[in-house]
C-alpha cells in the first residue's frame, strides 16, 4: 500500500515496471484477465500437437454424451459432440486458429493502416485527400457484407480470411494514425529535425512513428477482440473457417442443429469466445487506465 | 449581533483531502456583512478568497473538500446544517452568485433568455408570458439593448460585456438578499469594467442588496466597496471599513499590496512587488502565514498565529508587530477575536 | 457530403464487379445436366454472355432509370425484393437502437454522477460484457435456456411482440455495451464544466442539472455513436437474422450471395448505400438541432 502511495510522475523504468506490477496485482480482475490469455496462448502454442488426435478421435459410442467425468476421464469434461470427439480436446485445439487468425489479420491491418495513415498525415495535400476518401469508402460500408462478398469469390481458406478481416479494420487505423500524425507534425521537434537535416523519412521513422505508436497500439488491443467476433461470426454463417480446420466460431456453427438435445456442444466454444474477448478487453481497459498519469493519480487517491 | 446583519461566518475552515495529503485553502477566517452593504474580499490567487464563497454556496464536491464553521447564519437561519432541499430554495433565490468568465460560466446549448427565465422555473410559480415579459424587464435593466432579440440568441452571439450583464441579469431575478460576485470584471476590457461595477453599484442602490464583491483589483475596491477583507493564504489578515483600510493600512502584506500597484505620481521609479511567493496550502506552517516574506517580522510571528487586535473601532489586524511599530503607538491591547 | 456521396457510388460500381467474380449462376439455376446449348440460351437471356464492360454499361444506364434489374431466383424485379426485405429490419434496428440509446442514457448519466458508485459498476460489466459476448452464441444459449428450457419464447419466427424478445435482446448487447461508456465519458465531461456549478448556484434540481444542463451539451458524442452503431447493424443483424428467421435484408444478403443472384445483390448494395447516405445527412440535421454553435457558425 505504501509503495503505491509514494508512486510520483518521476518514475525511472524499473520502478515504472515495479509499479505496474503493484497495480496489476491489486486489481484481481486484470490479474485474472492476464492469467486466462496466457493459458490461451500456451494452448495455441502447443494445444494441436498435444491433443491432435484426441481432437478427431471419432467414436460413434459416445456421442453426445453431455459433460461427465466418465469412461474418457478428462476429456469428456465438456460432453462431446455428434461425432463423439471430445470437445475439451477440440476447444483446446482450435485456440490456435482462433487465436492465430485474429492476431493475424489485426497485426497486419494495424501496420499497414499505420504505415498508410502515417503516409496520409505526414504527406497530407492531395495524396492524402484521396487515401481518407478511399478509406471512408471502406469503413462507410457495412463490414459483414463486404466480408460475406469477398470471401464469396475468393473462397473461405484461413489465409484469406486474415485479408478480408484485416481490410475491414483497416480505416480504423488509418484515420487514427493519420490524426496522430497531423498533431505531431506541428510540433516544434519536427522543424527542428528537419532543419537539422534529417530526410524526411528519418523524421518519420525516428520522431513521428515512436509518438504515434501508443495510441495505434492502444486501438489494436480494442480491435483484436473485435476481429476475433468478427471471424467467429462468419465463420458461423459458413463463410469463414472450413472443415477440417477448426475454430471455435466454427464449432458453434456445427453445433447449432443440435441444440436440443446437446446444448454443450455450442455453449462451451462460444464461452471460450467471451472469455477470450472479455480477458482482452479487461486487460486493455487496464492498461489505458494505469498509462494515464492523470487517471493514475485517481488510482492512487482510491488505493491510498 | 446586529439587527441588520445579513450574513455572519465564524471560523471557516475549507480542506481538500486526497490521498495522504491536506490542502488547507481556508484556515479560519470570520467576517459578516451587513444588509445593504458592499463587503469586498481581496487577495491574490490562492489566498481562499473564492474558495470561501464556493464552500458557503455548497458548490465545492464534498469529498475531497471538508468545510468546518462554527457558525453559518443568513439573516438569522443556520445554513451550515441547512438540509439540501432547503437549501435549494435559499441558493439562486436569497443568496445568488455571478462567476467570472461568463462564456464558461452559462450554458452553451440553451438561450440567454431560456437560462435567465430558468430562475423563474425554478423558483416561483408564474405562467410563460409572465416569466417573459419579466426576464425582458432584466434585460433591459441590466443595459442589454433590444432585450427581446437577446431573448433567443446564444451565449456565444454575445459580447463579453453582454454576456456579464446577462449573467447579472440572471443572478438579480429574484430580487436576491446577497449577491456574491466572484471576479466579475477580471475577463473583461477596463472601459467595461467600469460599466458593469456601475451596474452594480445601482442595482445595490436600488434594491438594498447586500454585495460580496471578490477580487485582486484595489482599484475596483476603492470605488465600490464599503468594507473590505484583505485575504492571505486563507486567513484574513486586515478588515475594516474602506477608509480605514486603503488611508492607514497597517498590515505589511496590505501594506505591500498597496506599495506594488503601479501608481502615476511614482512614475519612473521601479516597481516594489513583495518579495517571495505564497506559501504551499498542502504544509502551511505555524505562526503568521505572512512571516516568511514579512519585513517587520520577528520571532513572535513564527510561533504564534497572530489573532484581530483592533487598532480602530471596526478596523482589525492580525498582526504581532503592531505594537512595535510607531504608526499605532497607542493601539490598545485588547485582543477582540472576531470583528462583529 | 458531396464527398461521402461520390465515395458511396464508387462502392456500388465496385460491387458490381465483384458479383461478377463469384461464378457463373448458370451451374446454380440449371440443372447440372443441362447441356451446353442450354447454359449459352441462359446466359444469352440474361447477358451473361456480352463482355464485361458493356455489361456495366447496361447496369448503369439502368441504374440512372431506377431499374435494378431482375432476380434471377424469383423472376421479379431485384427492388420489389430488396423493399420487401428492409422493413423488416429497419423495424428490428430501430427498435433495438431506441431501446440502447434510452437504457445506455439511463445507465451512464447516473454512472457518471456518482463514479465508483454502483451503477458505474454495474455499466462498466455490462459494457465490457456487451464488447465481449458473441451475439451468436448469446443468441443460441438464450434459445437453449428460454425456447428450449422454459418453453417460454418461441424459437424463431416473426409475429407478435413475444418473437421479438429474443432478437432484440441480442441485438442491443453490442450497441448498448459501446453506448453506455461514451455516455459516461461525455457526461462526466460536461459535470466537470463551470455552468454547470452555475445551474448548482441558481438552485436546480439534480435531475435537471443532469439530464437537462449536461445531458445535453453531451449529446454530440453519443450521437455520433449511436450513428455509427446504427450504420454497423446491419451486421450484427445478419447473424440475428439468420438464427432467428426473420426475414430481412441480412437474411437476403446471405441468400443472393450463395445462390449467386447477382441483381439482388447489387440491388441490396444501392440501397444500402442510399441509406447511410441519407442517414449521414439526418444525422447532421441532428447535430445543428442540438448544438446551437453549429447552428449558427
């Protein structure tokens, strides 16, 4: 408690670190948050070689059977589904598709909307008139729709689905990298490097992009959870993910006609979908609020 | 106490607590005002002086800030343990207040006319054409021209001088016992200035009011005000009647203020500010707040808190040194506490 | 606005082409033995056959008439459906946006007043769980609990007012989630501002100064918001659409697509794209109504 209370603005790094460590600890909603993504992680990490074939064992014995500690021991915890297959196995083994497509697609929307937006702010004039207009094209234009066209022609695979996702979000970060930039430009360090010389590109790379690069970041935290709802979603209407690839959007599809009988089959993937989603949101809304000095110090006055 | 007192406070105190830390913006000060009066309180920033109205207006958030008084009394009812509702019906209606920036201060989405008639919603039961007729009647009072178009156009349309007076217009509507003005000229032009502490001083005239006048400005004093308290890191430290405090002003800080001000018959000498800063209201130490930037200053007023010693009727100073200084040779050695 | 009206007609012709791309419809609607001969007397009926251009050219003279062409599902014009299909969900849409904007205000203007209090609780968790939760699984797991469970609301369908529990219910998750926090935010701003420490003076009510002072200099963000969450419903309802068997525009889009009835889908595209166009326009009417600033510049 103390060593919150003396936290000031003059922090150097290891004490900031510390002191992120003693917020995150107080608050067991983030510290929870940061646990359930770490396991998520680990299972798309090593979840399909660990339990790949657990995952497509098909036994026509056992299906449907609702959650139960049973013959199968741990893996029918979750009940399985109308092939008998565990859904425990195929839950743990779809998180790295899910994951893996969602983090995909954001990263790259995020770097290149930034990298377009940076272009736009910085070169702004006519060149970046034109980007913001294609770019309000984009985002005018209800994203499922466009999604639903676009994976039409160019066939549901994962790779092109990261396309479709990542084009969707890209405006988002085009107009928020942009405004950075705009700010930014303004700013009496920038004449200063150029007139010290620096290219016009090195004042980019070395000034503006490190200054913009928080609050791109901070959208990309928000943006993942939504790209994760968004291929769930299409990939439960049909257009996304294709057996026999597997993610959990996918597994509440399959499961939908079986929802009398057999309501586990779809509750516990969409579950996974929410608690995934909602770690993330957790952990970012944390985050934007810790990195905020002036929220920050409401933080303290409660804490203290 | 006396019949015509309209308002009397007795050891104020404002703190504002957050976290581990204690700012203490107004550290027992007692003063009352009288019905028809104009009482004004002086002081630089942060010196209390519009914390103190704040707190009596009940618009200070409670948590952080804690306000302690013995007593609180408008016109003989307690208003310190007032209950809300009651007070609802005081603030606005008896007790009214006009802040400094006016584009700030009204309410950006409505008309001049809808928040000056909001008074009249508020507080009395009278039907649409009633409350119209009348708040045009304010306008006009107040010296806005072509009060009925004023009626429905936008603080932003108005002048800075404009928008004072509306918000005078505003603040009068109900005929108030004690009108608090907080800075009111401070954001505007000096010929404008002039105007509105003139509209003031007639609506004073007219209705009796009683005016709270709150300001940096000695100038605006000198003209308008009848007494004065000169406020210094929220304490009173001089407080008298007009004359008394700007002809033989006996504090050192007062005297201070009034030796800094750029005056025409000194011109070309340098200026004399007082040296120093105000001290940090988070760890005020004891003794007299002035000492550290006190020419007179000795030992004394670094141990002890200096209470009013009245060195004229009605005019009181809390000051150690007052003894020791030949303008008050025969000061008397009562130590009243409170200037009643 | 010129600008957002060039932008909408540049994504019309796009789309266009893009239908194009999915395939021939001729494997749809013809049986696979149809012989060769067949297939040409198709696409000769329907200009399937003429290049691709004077295809385009057809498609925007007709457009400048108004005609969007003929389904080739129904044998009707594209428009006659695409009208029949909207109501639907405009009636859907607006009653779930209603509904989230009224409830967020209600959840965020007391949130912002008393922070920390319980209702900032309760709005915070339910924002984060309407971000969070996907619509549908939500969707599914109140059908497994109420429809399926209790027997108490009908699975799917539309009618009277008990089939639209369930779709708005799930419908206003997100919006409402989004809307509570800005309104929050908004409100909060406009508390912290001098006037409103003036309407305190002149001795207003609490209600007042909340829902009358800073409710409305609030009132850009949320609205901006709300038109935003507006335009994005049309996703969302694809998926209620769908589950919940309503037959609206979601529910037509998925349909055309997958069985390639180019007309409709082009059809569902133009009037889409009328629609956030005149939606942007209403919506700045709005903001000059509520900001009198803006008004008068």
């Amino acid at each position: 408690m103390t060593a919150i209370a003396q936290i000031d603005d003059g922090l150097i790094a290891s004490d900031r670190k510390v002191a992120y460590w003693h917020f995150l600890v107080r608050d067991p909603l983030a510290l929870i948050s940061l646990v359930w993504i770490i396991v998520t992680l680990v299972a798309a990490l090593i979840g399909p070689e660990l339990l790949g074939q657990e995952a497509v064992r098909m036994s026509l014995k056992a299906r449907n059977m609702s959650p139960r500690f049973g013959d199968g021991g741990w893996m029918d915890i979750l009940g399985t589904d109308s092939l008998g297959r565990s859904i425990l196995a195929r839950i743990i083994v779809a998180t790295r598709n899910t994951l893996g497509i969602a983090l995909a697609a954001s990263v790259s929307s995020m770097a290149l909307g930034a990298i377009i937006g940076i272009i736009a702010g910085y070169v702004a004039g006519r060149v970046g008139k034109i980007i913001m207009q294609v770019s309000d094209i984009i985002q005018s234009f209800p994203s499922m729709l466009l999604a639903m066209i676009v994976l039409y022609i160019l066939e549901p695979r994962a790779f092109n689905l990261v396309i479709v996702l990542a084009f969707t979000r890209l405006p988002v970060y085009i107009r928020v990298a942009r405004a950075e930039v705009l700010e930014l430009r303004e700013r009496l360090f920038v004449d200063a490097a150029r007139v010290m010389g620096s290219s016009s590109l090195m004042v980019i790379l070395r000034h503006i992009a490190p200054m913009a690069a928080p609050t791109v970041i901070t959208y990309w935290t928000v943006d993942v959870a939504f790209v994760m709802l968004s291929e769930s979603g299409l990939s439960f209407l049909g257009i996304g993910i294709q057996p026999p690839d597997i993610t959990w959007g996918l597994m509440v599809a399959n499961a939908r006609n079986y929802l009398e009988i057999s309501w586990w089959q779809a509750f516990f993937p969409g579950l996974m979908i929410m608690l995934t989603t909602l770690s993330i949101n957790i952990l970012s809304s944390w985050a934007r609020k810790v990195s905020d000095p002036l929220k920050r110090w409401k933080f303290k006055a409660v804490s203290a | 106490m006396n019949e015509d007192t309209v308002l009397e406070i007795k050891d104020l105190t404002v703190e504002f607590r957050s976290g581990n830390e204690c700012v203490k913006a107004v550290n027992g000060i007692s003063y009352c005002v009288k019905a028809g009066e104009t009482f004004a309180i002086v002081g630089e920033s942060g010196s209390g002086k519009t914390v103190s109205t704040m707190a009596l207006m009940r618009l200070l958030p409670v948590p952080p800030a804690v306000i302690k008084a013995s007593q609180i009394t408008f016109k003989g009812q307690d208003l310190l343990n007032m209950p809300r509702n009651d007070w609802r019906h005081v603030s606005g209606n008896k007790i009214s207040m006009v802040f400094q920036d006016a584009l700030a201060a009204l309410n950006p989405v409505y008309s001049v006319g809808w928040q000056i008639s909001e008074m009249f919603r508020i507080h009395r039961r009278l039907d649409r054409a009633e409350i119209e007729r009348r708040t045009v009647d304010l306008l006009s009072k107040v010296g806005i021209p072509e009060p009925r178009q004023r009626l429905h156009e936008y603080p932003h349309q108005l002048s800075g001088g404009m928008r004072q007076r509306a918000m005078i217009a505003m603040a009068i509507a109900l005929k108030p016992d004690l009108l608090i003005a907080d800075e009111p000229t401070t954001a505007l032009d000096v010929t404008i200035q002039a105007q509105i502490m003139g509209l003031l001083k007639d609506l004073r005239d007219e209705t009796g009011m009683s005016l709270i006048l709150i300001t940096h400005d000695l100038g605006v004093v000198a003209e308008t005000a009848d007494r004065v308290a000169i406020m210094y890191a929220g304490r009173i430290m001089e407080t008298g009647s007009i004359r008394d405090v700007l002809n033989t002003p006996t504090h050192p800080y007062t005297l201070g203020l009034l030796n800094s001000r750029p005056q025409a018959h000194r011109r070309g000498e340098p200026l004399q500010p007082i040296c120093g800063s105000p001290p940090n209201l988070a760890h005020i130490p004891s003794g007299c707040a002035f000492f550290p930037r006190c020419q007179h200053a000795d030992a004394l007023c670094r141990e002890m808190t200096p209470t009013g010693v009245e060195v004229s009727p009605g005019h009181f100073v809390a000051c150690h040194s007052i003894k020791t200084r030949t303008q008050f040779a025969a000061a008397k050695q009562n130590s009243s506490p409170v200037p009643v | 606005m010129v600008e957002s009206f060039f932008s909408l007609v540049g994504l019309v012709f796009l789309v266009f082409f893009l239908v194009r791309m999915t395939g021939n419809p001729a494997d749809l609607y013809l049986p696979e033995s149809a012989s060769q001969q067949t297939r040409m007397e198709f696409n000769q009926l329907h200009g399937l056959n003429d290049p691709i251009l004077v295809q385009f050219g057809r498609f925007a003279s007709q457009l400048a008439r108004l005609d969007l062409g003929d389904s080739m599902r129904e044998g009707r014009p594209a428009i006659d459906i695409v009208t029949e299909a909207y109501p639907t969900s405009l009636k859907l849409a607006a009653v779930t946006m209603i509904l989230a904007v009224l409830l967020s205000i209600l959840i965020g203007v007391w949130a912002a007043y008393r922070p920390a209090g319980p209702f900032d609780r309760v709005a915070t968790i339910l924002s984060l769980g309407g971000a969070s939760a996907p619509n549908f699984w939500v969707a599914l797991t109140l059908i497994s609990i109420f429809s399926v469970g209790f027997r108490l609301l009908p699975t799917s369908g539309t009618g009277g007012p008990i089939y639209w529990v369930l779709p708005v219910v799930v419908l206003i998750l997100q919006p409402f989630g989004v809307l509570v926090v800005v309104v929050r935010q908004a409100v909060m701003t406009a508390l912290d501002s001098p006037y409103i420490r003036t309407a305190r003076a002149k001795g207003a009510r609490e209600a007042s100064i909340l829902f009358v002072h800073a409710l409305r200099n609030a009132s850009l963000p949320i609205v901006t918001t709300a038109g935003t969450l507006a335009i994005g419903f049309i996703n969302g309802s694809v998926i209620v659409e769908s589950i919940f068997g309503w037959p609206g525009v979601g529910k037509l889009m998925i349909h055309s697509i997958l069985m390639r009835d180019f007309a409709v889908v082009q059809a569902v595209v133009v009037v889409t794209a009328v629609a956030i166009f005149s939606f942007n326009i209403v919506i700045d009417l709005i903001y000059a109504l509520l900001d009198p600033r803006i008004r008068y510049r």
